[in-house]
C-alpha cells in the first residue's frame, strides 16, 4: 500500500550529496491552545492568541497541514502492519507452519557487481564521489531495496489470494489544475506540476512525466506551474519567457527547449530560443521585458506555498502530494491506485 513512499537513495548513502528537489526552507510555527488568552497587553490594550494566529495564519495552515498528514502517514504504516500480520496468519493456518517460517522464505536475489555498476552509472550525477569509495554502502543499499521488494511482492501475492480492498482514503490536498496543460480536462488522473525551469532536478524529471504520458495517455493530464525560487536568478525571467510563449501556442516547445539547456537562460538567450522556434519576436519580446507574465508566476507561488510546496519539483497526483525528483516506480504507483480508485467508484454505481 505504501510503496510509493519509498525514495530512490537514502539520505544515507548519498552522504554530502545533494536532495533530489531545489529545496526553500521554511520556518515552522508553534501552536498553542486558547485563541482568546491574552498574550500582552500593549499601552492597556490586549494581544490575544486569536490575534497573533491570524498575523501568522499561513504559517499556522502550514503546521497544521503538516500534523494532519503525520496522523495520516502513521494511520496508513499502522494499518500496513496490521493487514500484514493477518495475511501471515492466513497463510500459515493454510499451509500449518509458523509465520517466521514464512518471513524466512521471502528471499531477494543476490546483488552482483554489475548491479552495483550499474546504480553507479544510472545515479553518479548524485554521487560525486569514486565508484571505489561507494561500492559497499551502494550494494548495502541494493540488498536492502531487493529484501523490500521481496517483501513487497511477497504481499501483494497474499493480498490478491485473500481479498484485500483498502477503505483508506490518501490524504489529499486541493490544488487548482490551471495553467498549461497536456491531455484531456476529463482524464480520471491529474497531475498538478510546480517547477522552475533552472532547477536541475526538475530537468530530471521531465522524461519522467515523458514517459507517464507514454504509459498512460488519455488517462493523465498534466499541468504546469510555475515555482521560480529566488535563488535560481534566471528562473523568475525563464517563467515569464513559458508564458509568453504559450501566448503564441508554444508553451510546451519552450519548455522543452529551456529544459534541455538550462545554461542558456539569460534574457538574450530567451529571446533567441523564441526566434528558433518561430515565435513572432517583438511581441514575444515585449511580453518577457514588460514582466507583465509576473502576477501569474505570484499567484501559482502563492497556491504553491498555501499547499505546502517548498521546493521544486513538486506534484500533485489527483491531490497527492509527490516530492522530488523521484523514479517513476513512485509515481505509477500512485496513478494506478488512482485508476483503480476511480474504477471501484464507477463499478459501484
């Protein structure tokens, strides 16, 4: 059930190396109980709690947003261990041996030094270190996420043989689908993407979301917005640039083209990959030196932090929150319980 919660590389192996997400801190806010207890007094006059919680109101949706999904996620690890151990009760009473029986049969398969060369290669832009000074901690790792998947596997088989359905609703947060935009309006799935167009491990994700749309067609839609953070000192231009472009009806070719060279992101340079891909050149360049794209690249910011995104990429999968730039085991995960979500709800009409 929660497979998808699982990251690629844990912060453990990759030591000093860099999160897979263009992170913003945020400051975390206290809360206390009775809005009407008076704090101070100022000059005779009262602060209540009411009053500084309403100063501090995004701030205080954010802690509490941020405590609704820790009850959540240790609902939903309880209830993993609770269905895990009467599936093992089942199957032992069936084939009469004990559950440690069963446990002791889940068996990965051995990890070689082509699996440990291979993870090297696919993920050394993470690790910049030698292959030599990693090996041990990359194949510890290996050996972890097989032992995982075999558990995995192991209870999926059990849950299809005695009929789990989960109840269990994901947490979800309401983030408005507006912006550019692939796919149909009505597609059971939606992917809401904030990004900046700097960011590298948002770059990363790109074939990602390629390779959804690929897999599922029709079924996704995904939409774009926009999350420049401020220390990116193209990124806030490079929006502008989206959105003008998508004026002319090619938002998703500048996309492209500023995802694949995120070195050349300078005005001029806006300007220039405009020009190549046929976008009438004075209005595209009135529309980015104006920065009237400005409120629009607010409000999404704006949308973004209210929904407790605090670094790039971020989505949301029909409202559930995916941080990261993560494997696409991750996200499928995710859309196929959402297909077969909307499928139970359409059969049980």
């Amino acid at each position: 059930m929660n497979a998808f919660r699982k990251t690629l590389i844990p912060a453990a192996l990759l030591l000093s190396l860099a999160l897979p997400a263009c992170a913003q801190q945020k400051a975390d806010a206290a809360g206390s109980n009775g809005a009407g207890q008076v704090l101070a007094v100022v000059n005779g006059k009262p602060i209540t709690e009411a009053e500084v919680r309403q100063s501090a109101g995004d701030q205080f949706k954010a802690l509490d947003r941020e405590y609704q999904q820790n009850v959540h996620q240790l609902i939903e690890n309880s209830l993993d261990q609770v269905v895990q151990d009467r599936l093992l009760d089942a199957e032992a009473a069936s084939r009469k041996i004990t559950k440690d029986q069963l446990l002791a049969e889940i068996k990965p398969a051995a990890v070689t030094d082509a699996d440990v060369d291979a993870f090297y290669e696919q993920n050394k832009a993470q690790i910049p270190r030698p292959k030599e000074q990693v090996a041990a901690q990359i194949k510890a790792y290996l050996e972890q996420q097989g032992q995982q998947k075999a558990k995995t596997d192991y209870f999926k088989s059990l849950e299809s043989k005695y009929k789990v359905d989960y109840k269990l609703e994901p947490i979800r947060v309401q983030v408005a689908a507006t912006g550019p935009a692939k796919g149909p309006a009505n597609a059971p799935v939606t992917i809401v993407e904030f990004s900046d167009f700097q960011c590298p491990f948002c770059s990363r994700l790109t074939p990602t979301i390629a390779e959804v749309e690929k897999k599922y067609g029709d079924k996704v839609r995904v939409v774009f917005r926009q999350y420049p953070l401020p220390f990116h000192q193209n990124a806030q231009k490079a929006a502008e640039a989206s959105l003008c472009a998508q004026d002319q009806g090619k938002f998703w070719e500048m996309h492209d083209a500023m995802f694949a060279n995120q070195e050349q992101l300078g005005v001029d340079q806006l300007k220039a990959k405009a020009a190549s891909l046929g976008l009438n050149a004075e209005k595209f360049n009135k529309c980015i030196d104006s920065g009237e794209k400005n409120a629009t690249i607010q409000a999404d910011l704006k949308e973004g932090q209210a929904a407790g995104v605090s670094g790039t990429p971020a989505m949301f999968v029909n409202g559930r929150f995916i941080s990261g730039a993560v494997p696409i085991d991750q996200i499928t995960t995710v859309i196929d319980d959402e297909l077969r979500r909307a499928g139970s709800k359409t059969a049980s009409k």
